[in-house]
C-alpha cells in the first residue's frame, strides 16, 4: 500500500524535476527518496518519472498519480487539521444524553453558550426517562455524556454534579398549604401519584415509601414527572417530584421535604479523554445546578 510520504516525494520530486532539490524541500536523502519512488513505481507497475543526465521529466502516468496526490495529501492535512480541532474542543460533534426534566432545568444555559461561541461544534442531544437506559446508550457508544440522577446500573465513570431537592406538589387548597415544609410523616395515608415502570423516578418512589414505611396508596400513575406536578396542582393527588421537573409555573402548592430529600444528579462520560465532553462537564460545573422553590431563583454547587 502506497504510504502519504511515497506521494509527497512523487509530487515534490515532479515539481522540482530534481531528486537533490526534492530531497532538500522534504528534509529526506536523495537515497530515502529514490526509495520512495522506486517503491512507488512498483506499486503503479510502470515508471513515474523519466531518468535523465541532469534531472528528471514526469511521464504521463507519473503525472496523473501527482494530481491525485496532491488530492490526497491536501485532504490528509485536513484529516490533521480536524482532529487538532476536535482534540482542542473547538470543533466535532458531542451527542449528550440528558433527563429529560433536567434538559431546560440544567443544560440550557449552558447548550445556549456553545451554539454561540463554539459553532463549529454539533450538539446532539436525546432526552430519557431513566438514567439506566442513558447507561445502556453510553455504554453502546450512542452517546457521549449522560446527564441526570445516578444510575443503579453501574458506578463507573460517574461524577457528582450536585444534588436536586425533591419537593411535595399539591393543590392550592390542600392541607399542606398551610405548612412551609412537608414533614415524611405528614404523607402518611396521603394519596399520590407513582410513575411507570420505565421512568427511574418509579423505583426511586418505591424505595422512598418502604424506607419510611409508609401507609399510602398510589392513585394513579405516569411517565412524566412534569404531568404528575401538573395532575398534582389540578387536584388529582400529591406528587412528589425532583424540583427540576418544575419548569413551568402554574396554581400549586411546592414545599420541601422535612428532613430534606435530596437526590444526585450525575454526569457520565464514555471516554474520560474526550476533550468536548470533559469541557462541557467543566462549563457545567463553574455555572452549578439552579435551585428553584417557592419563589427562589438561584444556583447551588456541589461542596
């Protein structure tokens, strides 16, 4: 297989019509290129270039491989220049798989930032109801970066990004109006409403009503968080839902868990040497999580 420096020496050599001179341009002996070009000449099955008392002439073949040469070297310095590019965070594509209540709650300041000063970058993004399957779709090689709640799945490669309350949601006229926080007790034969089996937050649901064993029933259930916030100011039942859920304002009572619930929000990165991926976690870590409850807009970072 014909190798780049093979048609660098061709084009040089065909260029100059000299092997000293070509020599000279590549920082080569004229014996490492006179190898080069019998290699190449094998290679073709005919002569490139005509041997002469002082120099040499191209023939019609040596000519025809130059101009694809040149071709391809033009467009191996391209492959170079890209991946410098790539390697430097200022260009490529980085396909980010976040939660989806997080997407508008965490990312969109920062994806907003880089569609700005990082336009040569293609952001991609899928949003999932389940952290695990984020892990599943890293893990493939699908995505590069998973945003959201810590997955059960697995621990590798997993950095803390802060952690998110979980917040009570109910109507305006329920009892827990009343109160500025929400003691676990207090849920105690309180309908709610659970999340289906494919949403992460089911799970999470399950585990938090055993762990304070709790007397309650679900009334119905839903796969979105956002929903079961707005089916919970409606009316329907309480909600118990991650406060980045809460993008949109609407009637409702949001108070806090007392003691605190919180959970994790994560990050995962496939390859720990991904220069786009560490710089959009590192963007993601100096602007920190937004915290968001009864009126209060601000941003929280991880101790």
């Amino acid at each position: 297989m014909t190798t780049l420096r093979a048609l660098q020496c061709l084009v040089a050599l065909i260029d100059a019509e000299s092997v000293t001179e070509a020599a000279a341009q590549l920082h080569m002996s004229q014996s490492a290129v006179s190898h080069q070009i019998a290699a190449l000449e094998r290679e073709i099955g005919t002569q490139v270039v005509e041997r002469l008392s002082r120099g040499v002439r191209p023939t019609a073949a040596g000519r025809a491989a130059a101009n694809e040469a040149r071709a391809a070297l033009k467009a191996a310095a391209r492959a170079i220049e890209t991946g410098r590019q790539v390697g430097g965070g200022r260009a490529g594509r980085l396909r980010i798989a976040c939660s989806e209540t997080m997407t508008v709650w965490l990312l969109a300041p920062v994806l907003r930032d880089w569609s700005r000063r990082r336009p040569e970058v293609s952001l991609d993004l899928t949003e999932f109801t389940s952290a695990d399957r984020m892990t599943e779709r890293i893990a493939a090689g699908a995505s590069d970066i998973g945003i959201g709640p810590r997955p059960t799945t697995t621990a590798a490669r997993i950095e803390l990004l802060g952690q998110e309350p979980m917040v009570v949601v109910a109507a305006c006229g329920h009892r827990f109006a009343a109160m500025s926080s929400v003691s676990v007790t207090d849920l105690a034969d309180e309908p709610y409403i659970h999340y289906d089996p494919a949403n992460g937050l089911s799970s999470w649901m399950d585990d938090f009503v055993a762990q304070h064993q709790l007397r309650t029933m679900p009334v119905l259930r839903t796969g979105s968080p956002r929903t079961a916030a707005q089916l919970a100011a409606s009316g329907v039942a309480i909600a118990i839902v991650p406060i980045s859920a809460l993008a949109t304002e609407s009637a409702r009572v949001v108070r806090r868990l007392h003691p605190d619930v919180r959970r994790d929000v994560t990050v995962q990165i496939g390859n720990p040497a991904d220069s786009l991926a560490r710089r959009f976690v590192a963007d993601l870590r100096r602007r920190g999580l937004p915290c968001a409850a009864d009126g209060e807009q601000g941003y929280e970072t991880p101790a």
